[in-house]
C-alpha cells in the first residue's frame, strides 16, 4: 500500500506529501492499538500494585547528560541536534533519564526511591528486520541511597511473574545469574571475567572447540578451559546448580538468595549486559519461542548515577520492551485482538438519559451517528462493538429500548433498569 | 537549587554534567506527578467512556508532512533535524499526526472515526512566563468520510463537561460560537469577517472607540461599525443571543442547534482559530479565573487532511493542554496534592500471602525495604501512605496482624481477612 500512494503522490496528486510513517516508526491500527494498550495497562497498574511510583521525564535531554552515559554503537545512534544555542538529545532509554532526576532531585525524594517509567524512547539504527527506531519501554527500578537489600533483587521477578502470567499463556521463565558468581569463579581461575564471557557467548554458534581454541589463543591453560566448558554447561534444579557451585567453592550466597525466594531459574549462561551490571542479573524467555529472546532484562548495578552525583545510589531494575514483544507475540497470533474501540453498547436513536447511565456504571457507550438501524449495525460490526441498543418509535412508545447482542445476535426488548442491569453484567464477565 | 549545583559542577565535580531539565522542559516530583496522573486518568476513560478509539503516532514525522500544515509563528518552533539522508521533525500538534493517520489509512478505519490522543507535543517557543517547549495535549476529533452531522457538534461540549467536573472543583463555561454566524452577520454588511474580527479582537484592550478608528481606517462605514460594536456586545441567555441574531437576519441555525442540545453558552466575542475552523467553535473558561484563558478548546473543520489526500474528511474537536492546565490550577492550589506513591499499605516484616491477597483486592502494597518499624513509619509518613501493617513475632505467634491509620494514629490487631476487609473497605472510600 505504501508503494501505491507513494506512486500516486508522485504522479497524480503532486502537492500531497507522503503520509507513510517513517522507517523504523510505527504506528497500530484500532483494533492492534487497543490490545496493545491492554497490555501497556497491565504491565501499569501491576507495577502500581507493587507500590512504584510514576515517573515521566522529558523525551529531550542536554546532549551531554544523553552522550556522558551512551559508548560505542548506542552513541551512533543519537538522535542529537541543535536549535538556538542548546544541544538536544532524545533519550536512548528510560535509565540515563532516572539517573539524571534522582542526582537532581536526591534531597526531594525517599529512599529506596522505587519508580516505573512507560515511554518511548529513540534509537537511530539500521531498520533491519524488525529493529524500531521508536519503541516503547516499561521500567521498574529500586534505587537506594548508600545501600540497597537483596530482598529487592528478590522482589522483581514476582512482578515480572505476575505481568507475564497475566500478558500471555505460553510458558516462560525468568533466568537469573549474578556477576559476584561468575567472578569468583573465572578469578579462581586466574581468567579475566570478560574474556571469559566474550568466548562463551559464541558457544551455541562455534561448539565447544571454538571457544577452547578462542581461550588457547588468549592464553588460558588446557586445565581451567576444562574447568570453565564445564561451568558453561552445569545444568539441573536450582538446588542442583547451587550445590555444584558450592563444590567448587564458587560464591553464591546472593543467587541463593534470590534462587530460594523467588519464581526464577539459575542460567549461568547469562552474560549480556554484565559488564553494566554487578550483582543479580535477569533474562526472561518464552519456552517455545527461545528466537525471540529476553523479553524482559535488568539486573543490580552498584551505582546509577556517577555521571551525575558523588552520592551512591545502588540500584536493581528490569525493562519490558514493549513495541519489540507486541510485534512478536502479534507475528505468533498469541495476543488475541478483539474490539477496535472501547465502545461496548452503540446506542441507536434519541434513548434519553440511558446513555449517561451506562457510561456511569462503566459501559464505554457511543451514540450512533445515523438513526439508520442497519448502518449501525454494519458500523458496530465493524468495530467488534458487542451490544446494540435500538430505540425506535415503537420502544419509544412502550418506554423500552431494544438490546441486541451482536456475536448471538439475539435481541430482547427490556426497561432502562434491565438494560443497565444486563450490560453491567456482560460487560464484566 | 539549580545554581547551587551548576555552581557545584563547574567547580567541585567538573566530570559531572547539568542535571537540571532544559528550559520549556519540565519534569514533577511524585506527588505532582501522582496528581497529574490522576487527571490523565479522569481524561482517558471519560474519552473512552464516550467511545473513543486511543491512536498513538510517532513523536517524529517526515519534516514535509509537518511543514506542509505548519504556518507563520509555528513553523519557527518546530524541532527540526536531518539524520542520514532523512528529515526529521518533531509534532508541534496531535492533530497533522491525525489527518496524516487518516490520509494513510482511510480504507481500513470505520468512519465516522472518533479517536483520542494523549500525547506530548514540542514547540521551541522562547520560555518566556510559563510557556513550556514539551507539553501534553489530549485531544479528541470526530472525523466523517464526506459528511458528518451536527449531532456531533453538540456531543463534544458533553464530554468536556464530564471531565471539568472531575478535574476541579470551581465553576467553569463552555462558550461556542460559529464561523457560519459571523460570516452571515459580516458579510450583510459587506465587510470581510477576518477584517472585522481583528479589531474586535482589540476590543478589551483598546475601548469601543479604538475600534471604530480602526474599522474606519478599514473604509467600512459608520452605520456598519455602529452594527458590528452592538454585535460584539450582544448578551444575554442563550434563547436571548439567538432571538437578537435571528431579528438581525443573521444566519443561526448551527448554533441554536448546538445551545439547545449541550451544555455551553452562547460567546460571540469568541474569535481565536477562527481562521482555521469552518463551523462551531468552543472555548471554555474557568469562571473566576478568566485570566488563565482558555482550557479547552477547538472547533469543527471542513477538511481535516488536504494536504495528504483528496478525500473530503470534514471534523470536529476539542483538545485540551494538560500540562499548562495543571500549572495553572497548582499555582493556585485548586489541584489537592495528595500521596507520593500509589502504595495504600505499606508491610513491615514478614506477612506471608497477606501483600498479594491485598493486590489481588485492588490495593496498591508496598513491602518495607526494612524491618526496623519507625524507619518504616517514617517512610510511610513521608510518602503519604495511608496504611501500615505490622508483622512483629507477638502478631506471628497469634497469626495476626497489626493494622496502623497513618493519619488518625489508631491500630488494631485483626486477623488476615479483616485486615482484607478493612483495606478494602478503606481503599474505595
């Protein structure tokens, strides 16, 4: 369709300008808008049920707080510009704005300062194969002053649980590691721990010899390259892992922790993202769709904000990425779309004060633009609107309104009460 | 603050950067950005309660589409920036968003499309007094394919009712007027309505007879300027304003329409974006702070989006400035600033299943980041959190639970499900 227009603007139409969104911008139809903001709710009102606070900053930040924490391939992707004497920079994500507003605003708020964040933030990539240049990310961070407790490390996958239990019915599970593990044991090794890691992270693609020669090259001895493809491929329950790190004198107090006091599953394979973060770190996958990936990642970090302030401030966070998951589970048909409007009963000639009723008992309700009954019909139809509510001059007469159940297509002509009565009841089962 | 720590950074910490927001840029606290939400909230479902369908465009557009609808003042606000070989620009409105949404996918929306967008726009206007560069519009438009009817004129002033009367407590107006009433009345007396409503638009500042010079300087005859002063300063009861209009001749059937099936009043003074509109326009005010100016505001347009298709798309709408609304009801307290936190029930100590049950019920609970209870009842106080639940050895010895009012002080001891109830019962309240 877009090759179309842009044909037509072209040739026929020559001061129209082109109205397709940009590469690697989206935009929903009604009926996807309305799923995806049921999820964006969710995901809302289950960080809210665990007491985190809204936070909602400026998409637009001095170029220099953006650039202070963005290296390698993320500063590329910057969009950055100058009006006036000021540099802008649009946030590459939701942290380096929360590190920015707890230094600003440390002495104004109570720690442990615990915030959500929902919004969009901006990355300029190559817009390959489904890669956003605008995307949506759900944030959660506790953040303390000086110190932080495990417990929150603990507390995290709950929330994820229940968001997940909630947003879809495929299996999944959160994966945890931790940083303090995997550097007691590669130190015990002599083995840096990213070199380590670097190796390890090809191991589905180049096989064990790949990374043992990828290690000999790096100088690591036959013995502890042993040691460390063994340590990759540990497998088994959570007691499983925990009792064969410990025979092996591996710390792993803090994994234990969050192991026994939490719905996750230790993965000593996780490696992305550790060279941020310095504790906990989490991944979660669906079990039937591992291409997919992490769908949701965070982990603790000893300091958010050093950029920005001498304080400590510890922290432990995880982040959704929305727009990417909705794509995803939308491509798989594992969100189910419904309705294209909130609309649950259009309302079809002059019907009084019904319509205020229903909208004060919470049914969405709409007043039919035509009195033409089989227009609305066709509009309601349309849309997936679920009842119609008919008053022709005959209801009139009788003080009754017709109410028509679009997907039985049954209809019962009832009083104003029972009408209430009866969208209340559809409109919550 | 701000020079204290800019101070700070130029001379204690140079590694460290500017945390302040931009200028025009604004981020809240908690609790405003609790109370902000909460109008947010009031906002969205009184749009959805009516039927409107949530639209989400992207922040950047192709530079060409928001230039081709950007004129004069605004087209040297706009944000502006090439990145690779693509033209960026930021939206300045939520309505080009919309007539390019419409445009690009008129074939597959079910007309007449009511939408809502809430949604931040960016002007980099000079942030003189209050005037922000980032701010939040709520907007709803009624859009038909060809026609729509005046039903939808007189529906929206309904919904701007239902909201002002969430949102505040003082008493406002919703003003119409229409372009089609002024253009009958200007025209019988063969004066440009344009001409006519710039020096009306002086009238408060300049007296009835800097206008007359005005108007005379405009060649426009003293009998004709005598008509146009008494038209401005026709008053009275709705009924009132349209018997006058219709004695005069002038054209009114539009806006008796609209005075007799919603709840506005008649203001034929009303001239701003009249250039733009083509029927109804509406402004609303706030009764005793007519100085703040207009809250809410819009109109109907005969053809949304002729820039981008040659389609008739004939609408109406209103578009309510969120953030300018909220400064301007904080600055004089008519905003009551309440919690910092969604948390109603912060636990302390170890409640076993007591915190999911009380989620699970609909109340935001908090687990205290410690066990030391008046750290905890320090924390509360200072977040304004209403509820405390205690879980010391005596209450886990007698499988209860202690259950603190924050603000009256009072606590009992009770068992899991009256704490359930209580919460319950407290939390809706």
């Amino acid at each position: 369709m877009h090759t179309v227009r842009t044909f037509a603007t072209m040739h026929c139409m020559t001061q129209q300008v082109n109205t397709s969104t940009l590469k690697g911008f989206k935009e929903l139809l009604p009926q996807e808008q309305m799923a995806f903001n049921a999820m964006l709710e969710t995901i809302r009102t289950t960080y809210e049920s665990y007491g985190f606070i809204p936070l909602d900053t400026p998409v637009l930040e001095r170029a220099e707080v953006i650039r202070a924490k963005a290296g390698g391939e993320t500063e590329q992707q910057i969009y950055e510009f100058t009006k006036g004497t000021t540099d802008y920079a649009m946030r590459f994500d939701l942290t380096v704005p929360l590190a920015r507003y707890v230094a600003e605003h440390e002495r104004e708020l109570a720690f442990p300062f615990r915030r959500y964040a929902i919004g969009k933030v901006y990355r300029g990539e190559r817009p390959q194969a489904g890669r956003l240049r605008e995307f949506y990310q759900c944030d959660i961070d506790i953040i303390g002053k000086g110190e932080i407790s495990l417990s929150a490390d603990a507390e995290l996958p709950h929330i994820i649980n229940d968001i997940f239990s909630q947003l879809i019915t495929v299996p999944f599970t959160i994966r945890v590691n931790n940083r303090k593990t995997l550097n007691s044991f590669f130190s015990s090794l002599g083995v840096e721990t990213d070199t380590a890691l670097r190796a390890l992270d090809k191991l589905d693609k180049i096989g064990p010899e790949g990374v043992r020669t990828e290690l000999t090259e790096q100088g690591i001895s036959a013995d502890a390259i042993d040691k460390i493809l063994a340590f990759a491929t540990i497998k088994g329950t959570n007691a499983e892992i925990l009792n064969t790190l410990e025979d092996m004198g591996v710390e792993c107090a803090e994994l234990r922790y969050v192991a026994e006091h939490a719905p996750v599953q230790i993965d000593l394979s996780i490696a992305r993202g550790l060279a941020y973060y310095t504790g906990t770190v989490y991944e979660t996958t669906l079990d039937d769709y591992l291409e997919i990936g992490s769908v949701c990642s965070g982990g603790r970090y000893d300091n958010l904000a050093g950029m920005y302030t001498n304080t400590a401030l510890p922290g432990v966070g995880v982040s959704i990425g929305l727009s990417r998951l909705f794509d995803q589970l939308t491509a798989r048909e594992l969100i189910p779309l419904g309705a294209s409007t909130p609309t649950r009963v259009l309302v079809v000639g002059e019907a009084g004060e019904l319509p205020s009723a229903l909208r004060q008992s919470g049914t969405p309700t709409e007043q039919a633009a035509t009195d033409d009954i089989s227009k609305a019909l066709k509009y309601a139809n349309k849309l997936g609107i679920p009842y119609v509510v008919i008053v022709g001059d005959e209801e009139r007469a009788a003080g009754k309104y017709t109410l028509k159940d679009m997907q039985t297509g049954e209809q019962e002509t009832l009083e104003k009460d029972a009408i209430l009565a009866q969208c209340q009841t559809k409109t919550t089962t």
